[in-house]
C-alpha cells in the first residue's frame, strides 16, 4: 500500500511540475515579432519609420523598422519580448524651401538643401500614448493615425 502511495505522490508532482513549466514557458519574456501598417489621415504612410519601446520589461529591445507604403515589418531577430510596448511613428516631407546647411552657419561651404518637417504630430511621436500589446510570436497590427 505504501508503494502505491508513493506512485500517486510521484504522478500528481509530475503533473504540477508539467504545468508549471507550460505556465511559465508562455507570455512576457518570450520573443514576437510585429508587421503592420501605418495610415496616416485615412491614407497609407508613403515614408516614415515606427519605434516601439518596452513599458515594464527591461529584458526586451527597443525595435524600429521603415514604413514603405504604409507597410513595416520588425523581425524576430530584433529580440522583441511579449508584453506592452509604446509606438512612436515619425515622417518628414519637404516643405517646398531651401535652407542653408548647417555647416554653412559653422564658416563652411554656403550651400542649400530642401527644407524637410516632421509632419506626424507629435502626438503620435515624441508624446505618444500610442499602446500595443504584443503576444509570442507572429503580431499584426494597423494605426490608423488621425490628426
């Protein structure tokens, strides 16, 4: 009878321990990877760039990709972890003037270059509250920006 108590003991900590281990091997700290698109004013981005930053987790990477027609793709090979991130999406356009380059207000060469401005409001950047939770493995999202 004691033998076949033993076995019982030795089954249900085999069971507990499977759980535990599937429990843990899932959720923060495993890799994802993110594509996505980006519109900006009901229109894909033609040009820009995303950056997601971690929030609570200082084992995972801050990732960045290039958004080419509203299209980005961030890989696995990243090291992105599951878990929330913070967005931050950024485009420049030209403004249609030419300025002095900035060498040329240092006693450079006067030369002039199209002016570029970020046009992404900074509320969608440098003060995003943008948000996005990302599960293991394969996510795909949209932000749909509207100013």
């Amino acid at each position: 009878m004691e033998i076949l108590r033993h076995g019982a003991h030795s089954s249900l900590l085999v069971v507990c321990l499977a759980l535990i281990v599937t429990s843990v091997g899932c959720g923060a700290g495993d890799p994802c990877w993110l594509k996505g698109t980006v519109k900006f004013d009901g229109e894909l981005l033609p040009d820009g760039d995303v950056r997601l930053d971690p929030i609570g987790n200082p084992e995972a990477a801050r990732a960045a990709a290039h958004i080419d027609n509203g299209q980005f793709e961030i890989p696995r090979e990243a090291g992105m972890l599951a878990g929330t991130y913070r967005v931050a999406i950024y485009a420049v356009r030209e403004t249609g003037k030419r300025v002095v380059t900035r060498e040329a207000l240092h006693g450079g060469k006067i030369t002039k270059v199209e002016e570029e401005e970020q046009y992404i409001p900074e509320q969608f950047n440098r003060r995003s509250k943008l948000r996005v939770d990302l599960a293991p493995g394969e996510n795909e999202r949209e932000f749909a920006l509207v100013p």
